[in-house]
C-alpha cells in the first residue's frame, strides 16, 4: 500500500511506515498534478501539513484514497465532512507540535520586549556607525515576569503556552466559549510538579485586563479581534498570533500600531498566505515568521510517528 507525504514526513515515520509494510512517496508534487499523481500511482494515503490543499473536487477525483492526513492540527485546508462522507478517514496530530508552537510565542513575546525583531534589522546596517543611538533606541524594553498573559483558547496549545508563562512568573487568564476551566500542571526536571486551574473569563475581560494577548483558535469565518477589540486593550499591549491567518484584523492592527496603542505584534500566520502584505512586512514593529510554529525537529519526529501509528492502527 503506498502514502504520498507531498508535504513531507520525519524519518522516523517513514521507517515505522515502512517496517509495516507500507511504500512510502515523499515525491513533491504540484498541487494542481496531485489527483493525477494519486490515481496514476495508486495513491492509498495522502499526507498533507499546510501547503497542499485536499478539497472536495480532488477527493471526487481520487476514489482509491483510504486516509488523508494532517500533520499538525488545524484541518482548514482539508474538506473533513465531506472526504468523512465518501467513507475516508481523515486523521491529524493534535498533540505533536503544542510545545513547539507554545515556544514560539514567547519566541515573539521576547523579541518583541527587547526590540529583537527590529535590533536584528538594523544592527548589519547601522551598527558600526550608529551604535550608541541605537543602544538608545532600544533601551526601554520590559520584563514578562510579573505582567498578565491573556490566552485565548485553552486547548492543547493554550495549555502548553500557560505552563510557559506560569515557569516565568506570568499570570495568566483565559477565555475559551468550549472550555469552562482546565487544571494545567508544570512538570519540573526532578520529578515534582505544579498545577494551577484557569477559570474561562469573558473575551472583554481579558482584552482588558492582559498586558499581552496570544491567540490559539482554529479557523474563523470573521476577525476575532478588529478595531473595537483593540479598543478595549490597554495602551502598550503586545500581541502575537501564531494559529491562523484571518483571526486579527490585520488594517486595524496596523493601524493601532501607528497609534500606540499596541507596542509590538508577533506573527507567524496571516490573512494572505502565501503573499503576506507588504505593510506587514515591512512594519518595524511586528515580529515575523513564515508559518513555522511545528516546524522543530522535534515536533515533526513526533508528528511523523503519530501519523504512522494511526495509519497502521487504520488499515495496517
């Protein structure tokens, strides 16, 4: 039986695949040539991360397909209902990337603080002639410890960004409309441990009580946060959004940018992907990363493994 990972899979999956059986693709194929390639090579298994799309039309086209795979969480790219409907398993990785996404918003939480994003730009430039100014320039960051993280959304990754925020002296407060509250334990290296429970709080709440906001919601047919969200922030807010593009209204997080009323943003997603706007990327206040939040060697080692196991468990 063979799997076409068009988006790629670790190692470590292929082998697990492989020892079962399994002949396993890692051929990249051209999104609008995978239904041919599927059919044309007897195709059983498709796997996917963000890049190829298996909507409705390819999953008419492709009536050998058994299993279609997600390496990640969100599934916004995959028809799921109707590939569900024509008797196909759709399978994903929900808890394979949490820590590395959870990482990476404080990735963007740090540099934003400390100005890295921009310090980074410019000291290549300017740092042989404009050292001391620059020194200036970025003198005036802050601590995370001590200050409020709104969490919105408290699913796995929510959780894997608390247990951060409570090991550097954060607190923390959530919203999420599914999860009423949720005990989040903080395991440490010599085998003791900490839970604390987070109560869900009104989204109103927490815009205005959260010194910096991180967004882990899946994907949404309107803006989450727009110009009357902002409004209700405090002056001086960070936030970072590192689950879907079309979450933060990205004109009016430009716009409160310019006004001051968000310090910095950090983002790893956006509305116009692949073609993020050129006033995104070029605002010196906002933290950028190209869609890479599970894209650690551990997360995609776990991934592939998890994959594996529910493929075989399926049809092995």
């Amino acid at each position: 039986m063979k799997v076409l990972a068009n988006d790629g899979i670790s190692k470590s999956g292929i082998l697990a695949l492989e020892k079962a059986g399994f002949e396993v693709i890692t051929t990249k194929v051209a999104q609008e040539q995978v239904a041919n390639f599927v059919n044309k090579n007897d195709i059983s298994v498709i796997l996917v991360r963000s890049a190829t799309k298996v909507r409705a039309a390819m999953i008419d086209a492709c009536p050998g397909l058994k299993i279609i795979g997600r390496g990640g969480v969100g599934m916004d790219n995959i028809d799921v209902d109707y590939a569900k409907s024509k008797g196909i398993h759709v399978i994903n990785t929900p808890d394979a990337s949490s820590e590395s996404v959870a990482e990476l918003v404080f990735a963007h939480l740090f540099s934003g603080v400390r100005f890295l994003h921009d310090s980074n730009r410019n000291m290549p430039l300017e740092g042989d002639t404009s050292f001391e100014s620059l020194k200036k320039a970025y003198s005036n960051g802050i601590e995370l410890r001590g200050k409020t993280l709104g969490i919105i959304g408290i699913g796995r990754i929510g959780q894997a960004t608390a247990k951060i925020a409570h090991g550097l002296g954060m607190k923390v407060i959530v919203t999420d409309p599914l999860i009423e509250k949720v005990a989040v334990t903080v395991s440490f290296f010599d085998g003791q441990s900490i839970t604390t429970t987070l109560i869900s709080q009104s989204l109103e709440s927490l815009l205005k009580e959260s010194d910096f906001i991180t967004v882990h919601i899946p994907d949404q047919e309107n803006y989450l946060i727009g110009e009357n969200e902002f409004n209700l922030m405090k002056d001086g807010v960070g936030i970072v959004n590192c689950a879907r593009g079309g979450v933060i209204d990205e004109v009016a997080l430009v716009k409160a940018l310019d006004d001051g009323k968000v310090l910095f943003a950090g983002l790893d997603v956006y509305e116009k992907e692949p073609t993020p706007e050129i006033i995104i990327l070029m605002n010196p206040k906002i933290s950028l990363t190209p869609h890479i939040g599970a894209a650690t060697l551990e997360a995609q080692d776990r991934i592939g493994t998890e994959l594996a196991q529910q493929i075989i468990g399926l049809i092995g």
